[in-house]
C-alpha cells in the first residue's frame, strides 16, 4: 500500500473498480513461504523448543520474564509474557541466534540474520495453544538492517492465519516496540481461541537482514474497533468538505499541519483551526523541513519540533501540540529518541492497523486513506472484526470524479466515511486515545427475525438500448433485481444510483441491489445493443435462507435474502482474470463492499450484516460463496 506522498490517485470510479490489490499480492509471496512447513493441524511441533510459554492459560497474570537482567524500553510489563528468549527459539529462515548485548528482558534477546538478504525468521511454538481472542500481541523491534518485519498468527494451521506487515523506514536502526495490527488473512478464517505459533519474519530488499526481538507478550485489546483520521495540512476543503461531513456522524479528527503555514497556500486560517478545536478536533503539528529531518543532528532536530510545537500552542492548540505526524515518514533511532521527548503520540507510514490501545505511541502506523480499493477497506474490516486500530492520512477533498495527485474525490471521501458507519468503528482523535477517552460506542442492539413482509412488491420497468447512456425510472422502497443481457464484445457497466449492477462484462447476468424509493438514475456504458429488465418482488420471512449458506455460479448473480444476527463470515473464490467484486445489501439500505479485485480469488472476508441482506457478486467467471456466522 502506498503512503500517499508522491502517487497520484486519479483513477475514476470505471477504474478503481478494477484496482488489483497490490498489497495482497505482494503479502503473499512472504507469508506463503512462511507457513511452507505448518502441518495445518497444530501449527508445528507440538513442543515448546519455539520458547513460548507453553501454559497457553489466557490469564493475564505477568510472569516477570525475570531472566537474570533489568527491563528496558521497548520492553513492558503489561499484559502477560509470550516469550522471553531466554532459550534460542527455533529457526524459520535465515540464521537465529541470542545476544546478551541486545537484551531489552531478562538476559538475552533473539537475533534473526541473512547476509543473502532474502529473508531471516523465528517461530516460537507453543505446547499448548493460546488464546487471542481478547488480546493483541506485540514485542521488542530492533531492525538493523531490515525495512519490512512481517509477523504470522498460525490459528491453528497454515490454511487459518493471519498477518502483521510493518514497513520502517530505511534509516531507523534502533529499539521500538511493534504493535501487531492484523493486515490480512490469507486463507481460511483464522481461530484466535487456539493459535499453535506465531513466525517472525524480516527482510530488506535484498541487502543483508539483521533484526533483535525481545519481549513477545499479549495485552488486553478493547471491544470495539476504533479508527483516526488525519487531515494532513489544513487545506480548505478539509474545513469546507470534510468537517461538516463528519458532524454529521458526530465524529471529530486531527489536522496536523506546519504551524507557520497557517492561512496560507490554500489553508486554513487560525479562526478555523479554532473552530475545528471547540468541535473537539485535534491541532497537531507536522513542521515543514528543507531535508528530512533524520538527516539533521539531534539538536537541530529538537529545535525543529519544539518550536512546532511553541507555535501551536501559543496560538492555544495546547492539546493537539502534544502530536506529531512525522515529516516525511523519515525517522532514525536518533528522530525517535527526541520524538519521545517532546510528544506524547507519533504518527508515520507503516502500511499496517495497530493494536488497540498501542503500547508504542512514537511510531504508531497510519495508512494513505484514497487507497480505499487498495486495501484500506480490508484494514477497516479487519480492525472492526478484530477491535484494532487504523489511522487513516488524507490530504485535499476535491468534488470531482478525476482526483489529482494527492487528491480525493468527494465520492470516495464519502465512501469511506460510510464503511467507517458500517463497520461501527468509534472514529477518535490522538488525545482521546493518550487521555484514554475511546470506549466511545453504544450499546450494541439486539435484531429480532422479521415475521411476514418485508417487502412490498413494487415497480417493474422493460429498457432496452444501444451504446452508453442513462435511463431515470421510478422506483419504490426495497429489492431491485436486474436481468441483463449485452451483444458488445467490450465491457458492459451499469449502475444504478452509484451501486454497480454489473461491470463484468458478461453477455447476459442478473444482480440485486436496495433502494429507498423515487426517481432513480441508470448510467449504462456499452458498446452494443443491451437489454435490462427491472423487478421489485415482494421478500417474506418465510424466504430467508438461514446460516450456513454455499452458492455457486458463474458471471454476475447473488445470493439471498440471507438472516443474520450479526457479523458474517465470508469464503468468496473465483477462477476468471476479470473483475470480481462482491458487494453485501441490507433491507435496512445498508450497502458494505466486501472485495474488488481483479482475477482469480480465495480468501475470507468478513461482512458487517445484521439482519436480512443480499450478496451481489460480480465476476468474469466461475464463482462459489460461502457464509457462515462470524
């Protein structure tokens, strides 16, 4: 995923649509090998020669991890100790070994290095399986040489599992801690009651690897997933756009911004900065530097962000100063050490969610949120379902379909902000999560099974057509079902109201989609003679299909109405080289999409249901969909 800083993201809507994940792609190439040698049962072993705890007990009663030395940051007391290193833990890739010089707990800490530079990796096993359910993992980091660490939750096989992949700039060579925010699951859907071994990994494209890692424990998580959300500059729209969007939802977020561009350049000005921070938003520092600022000496470095922040807080931003986005992602052990010392947070690129509460606030992750088709989306699923944490970085809001640069268009600003809904993370601010006021959410409701209608039967409309173009017709409150059919060779996309009915390309194909009633606007783009014919049929109770549920198709369809009390747990394939993208309806209009990739899939998905809903899949060729309560 990338930061943001120098891509453009101007794809239109027709082309996000068919956005490949990058991400994923590349993920897999290192987690695949990873696991090479997971058995699929217990996830290794069985013996506990990986030097975990092997008790697997869930308390959170700290053991000490007392190995004969001090503790030292990035090492913690909280939560309960997973392993300390005491013993050498088992090699996965590279070279492993211990050093007494490195340790940050107890005696000695673990050394993974690869002089080839393709990989260096440990696993600690553990006897008797622990359970994450209820807790995140993070441990002692000191990458060396090494710009990407990658962390595999084995829950219970390699078919089951989930994954860290932390980005750390090149230059930083020192201690932190990394908070192990879940950023894919490659396979199955993975079993936190019952993880059998956690892998680390680290690698350094293609340069010797050396890392130290100490201290792996589990720390109590929240329950809910929360979410940050950083206006990165103070730019206008932010105030004009952005700010009344999220009152809306009654959300606040953070601007971090050089302190002497205020009012200039197209930003904002200190009376709506101000405005901003009696809302409850966050003012936080970002300075401008010339160079980086890791390339300076400590002590320029110092003046830089202590004057930052004098700046802010002489113009009464005192709460958002204690907060900094680390100017150009740049930091080396020297940054960190003064970051610690004048701010309370930290925010950087690191392609990743974080744990929720972090236990390192000085390097926590932030995502580049336009990459919503790019994995943003999956992170948002991921920190809901797993109550984590996403920081997303945005710049410009611009109403256009042709964002610029750094821009983001209105239409995806909104289509985020609507996944953040759906998903019911709490949106929060940096002083909220220092000041520890984030257990924001209500009370979650109870769903009780409809009985009799839920839909009225409604209208029916017969188009037909040549070439691209747009139909209006009117429509009443509930279930649309379109059956199409195309002659063109090219694709065929057709829209409805801004939900896609199909973009497959497929000659002929049927999909559903809710509506809440009135004129609705049909946008067709074709190369030939098309047909589409539109249906609102009557739904009862009596046609819910209940959980667990296997479909199987080929080209567009759907499945449903489905009942579901709750989360859901997805298992979407598909075999074709086009576009696949799965989207879930609810009779509430709710409307949440699930995947949009380009060729074949099979991986898991989780679907924010809750009640009756439909399961519209687009795809290019053959398809199976299984749901399961989550």
């Amino acid at each position: 995923m990338d930061n943001g800083n120098n891509t453009g993201f101007g794809s239109s809507r027709r082309r996000l649509l068919a956005a490949v994940g990058a991400t994923s792609a590349t993920l897999a190439g290192c987690t695949d090998f990873l696991s090479e040698e997971e058995n699929g049962d217990d996830g290794g072993n069985g013996d506990d020669s990986g030097n975990g705890n092997g008790d697997g007990n869930g308390d959170d009663s700290d053991d000490g991890g007392d190995g004969g030395g001090e503790t030292l940051w990035p090492a913690i007391d909280d939560g309960e100790l997973l392993a300390d290193f005491e013993e050498e833990p088992t090699r996965r890739t590279g070279e492993v070994s211990v050093s007494s010089e490195d340790a940050r707990r107890g005696s000695q800490a673990a050394v993974i290095e690869d002089e080839e530079g393709e990989s260096a990796g440990l696993t600690v096993y553990f006897s008797e399986a622990i359970d994450l359910t209820e807790h995140d993992v993070s441990f002692a980091a000191k990458p060396e040489s090494a710009n990407r660490i990658v962390v595999e939750f084995v829950a219970p096989g390699r078919e089951s599992r989930l994954t860290t992949v932390r980005t750390v700039p090149g230059e930083f060579t020192g201690w932190f801690r990394l908070d192990c925010g879940y950023e894919h699951k490659p396979g199955d859907e993975p079993d936190l009651s019952n993880v059998t071994a956690i892998n680390i990994l680290a690698t350094n494209d293609g340069r010797p690897i050396k890392m130290a890692v100490d201290d792996l424990r589990k720390v109590e998580s929240v329950d809910n997933g929360k979410a940050i959300l950083l206006f990165h500059g103070g730019y206008e729209s932010q105030y004009e756009i952005a700010a009344d969007m999220l009152e809306e939802r009654g959300w606040r977020a953070a601007v971090p911004l050089p302190p002497e561009a205020i009012g200039e350049g197209g930003r904002m000005d200190a009376t709506q900065l101000q405005e901003l921070q009696d809302r409850g938003w966050d003012i936080c520092s970002n300075p401008s530097t010339t160079t980086a600022l890791s390339d300076s000496p400590p002590d320029r470095q110092r003046t830089v962000l202590e004057n930052a922040k004098n700046m802010l807080e002489q113009q009464g931003f005192e709460d958002g100063a204690r907060h900094l986005l680390v100017p150009g992602d740049r930091m080396s052990e020297e940054t960190y050490e003064v970051v610690r010392d004048v701010h309370e947070t930290s925010f950087l690129f690191g392609s990743c969610p974080s744990t929720m509460p972090p236990t390192e606030r000085h390097m926590i992750p932030h995502v580049w949120g336009p990459s919503l088709h790019d994995g943003v989306r999956r992170h948002i699923n991921l920190v809901d379902q797993y109550n984590q944490l996403t920081v997303l970085r945005m710049q410009r809001i611009v109403d256009t379909d042709e964002p610029e640069g750094s821009e983001m268009s209105l239409d995806e600003f909104e289509h985020l902000l609507d996944h953040l809904e759906t998903r019911g993370l709490d949106v929060i601010t940096p002083s909220d999560l220092v000041d520890g006021e984030y257990e924001v959410h209500g009370a979650e409701e109870t769903i009780e099974r409809p009985e009799g209608t839920i839909f009225e039967a409604g209208q029916s409309h017969d188009l037909d057509g040549s070439g691209s173009g747009s139909e209006s017709v009117d429509l009443d409150e509930g279930l649309v079902v379109a059956e199409f059919s195309h002659d063109g060779d090219d694709e065929f996309v057709v829209e409805l109201d801004g939900n896609t009915l199909t973009a497959s390309g497929a000659a002929s194909g049927e999909s559903v989609a809710t509506v809440g009633g009135g004129t609705a606007t049909l946008e067709i783009e074709a190369d030939d003679d098309w047909s589409i014919d539109l249906s609102q049929p009557a739904v009862h109770s009596d046609d819910l299909e209940e959980l667990p549920v296997e479909h199987s198709g080929s080209g567009s369809g759907y499945v449903g109405p489905l009942w579901t009390e709750g989360g859901v747990s997805l298992s979407p394939t598909h075999d074709g080289d086009g576009t696949f993208v799965v989207d879930g309806y609810g009779a509430d209009g709710s409307r949440e999409q699930l995947v949009n990739q380009t060729g074949s899939f099979d991986s898991s998905r989780s679907y924010a249901a809750g009640g009756t809903v439909w399961i519209n899949v687009e795809a290019d060729g053959d398809w199976t969909l299984g749901a399961d309560s989550a």
